[in-house]
C-alpha cells in the first residue's frame, strides 16, 4: 500500500501560493496534471478557488480551479490571444470539506479526437457532464510549459489579476507531467472495496514536469 504521510495547506487569506517561472518552451500540447486535495470551508464561498495555473499576460492563461456556480464546480480554461479556446465547466459539485479527492486533468490537443482533448477525472472516474463543454482545434498551443510564463500552485487568474482566486485547503502528492497525457489509472488505484487510493506514479515528468509532496515544512516547493 502507498501512503501519503503529508500536506500542503494553502490558506486564501494569506494569499498563499507556489510559483515557479519556466526558462524553456517545452509541449505545450500535451501534459497532465494530477493533485489530491482537500477543501477549506472558505473554498466553498469563493467565487474561483485556484489550484494550477499557468499565466504569461491578462490574454493568455491556463486555470484549473474550483468556482461557486451552482451549475458548474470545477472549471479547466485554456485562454489565448484574449479568447477562451477551451473549456470544461463540470457539473459534479465537489464541496465536502472533510473528504480527500483526487484530481487529474489531462491535455491533449494532438488528439484526432475532440472530445479526449481536455478530460477530467476525479477519484479515478472521468467527468462527462458540462455546463461548458469547449473543445481546443487539433494542435492548439496554451500556455502551461511556455517560457517566461508563470506556473503557480494555489492560485488562478481572471481580469488581469490574481486577487480573490487563491485557493483554501490542502494539496498533496502534486505531479506536472510535461509532454505525456495520462489517465488517473498512472496515480490512483481502486482498492477490493471500490475505494479509490493513491499509488505511486513510475514515469517519467519531461522538460518542466515535477513532483512536489510537501515533505520538508522549510523547502514545501521542493522537487522530489
């Protein structure tokens, strides 16, 4: 059995976040990202709780992030050239601040398939029902692995700024994986009684993937 014998907890009133700005362009195609997490009571009330972006300027973003809407939880964005050029706005409503769940979200716009494009998977089961249902064009280049754009833990960005979309909760076993789209089976399995667990992930993490796991409270962005 694998364990997670750690956190990060992100605390909105803080303001607190991770970030990081990469040197080299790598896939901007392909990647997948994969957290568990857990809910701050104030992460309901948010009107866009962030997990993951990646930003160069107010036209051009990536967001995973969790909204209020009471038709749509979980939001991925894909926004270039001051458009949105993708988007899934799932249904499932995610506020239960005492549960544990697992989150990959998976890019692949060099799939002939629009709908594989953009997935989203929570405790190992892929969403298929959106209130925003947009599919990037094969070969569509967001910004998440551009060099000189902004990767953060803890926050998103709208309208030109980073204010009132930090994320409250907790984080653990955080993967970027750079230039592969893999499916949460790579993460998380379903143990005899139907429960999905963590396991760990063997492969490999490309240009700018990492690992973060929070272990070492002095170095918390520190990449195992």
């Amino acid at each position: 059995t694998y364990f997670i014998n750690q956190s990060i907890r992100f605390n909105a009133t803080d303001t607190s976040y991770m970030s990081k700005t990469i040197s080299s362009t790598s896939s901007r195609t392909t990647w997948t990202f994969s957290t568990w997490f857990k809910l701050g009571t104030s992460s309901i009330s948010i009107s866009f709780s962030g997990l993951f972006s990646a930003v160069w300027n107010s036209s051009n973003f990536v967001n995973i992030a969790f909204s209020n809407s009471s038709t749509y939880c979980l939001d991925f964005l894909l926004y270039n050239s001051n458009s949105t050029i993708g988007r899934l706005n799932a249904k499932k409503l995610l506020r239960d601040p005492s549960a544990w769940y697992h989150l990959v979200a998976v890019l692949d716009t060099t799939n002939d398939q629009a709908n594989e494009r953009m997935r989203l998977y929570i405790n190992g089961e892929r969403l298929t029902d959106f209130s925003t249902n947009t599919t990037p064009s094969k070969d569509a280049t967001p910004l998440a692995n551009y060099a000189t754009a902004v990767h953060s833990l803890g926050r998103v960005y709208n309208a030109g700024t980073y204010s009132g979309y930090y994320y409250d909760g907790y984080m653990a076993e955080i993967h970027f994986v750079d230039g592969y789209a893999y499916g949460p089976e790579n993460f998380g399995e379903f143990e005899e009684n139907g429960i999905w667990i963590p396991k760990a992930y063997e492969g490999s993490y490309g240009t700018n993937g990492f690992y973060i796991d929070g272990r070492d409270s002095s170095d918390l962005g520190d990449d195992e």
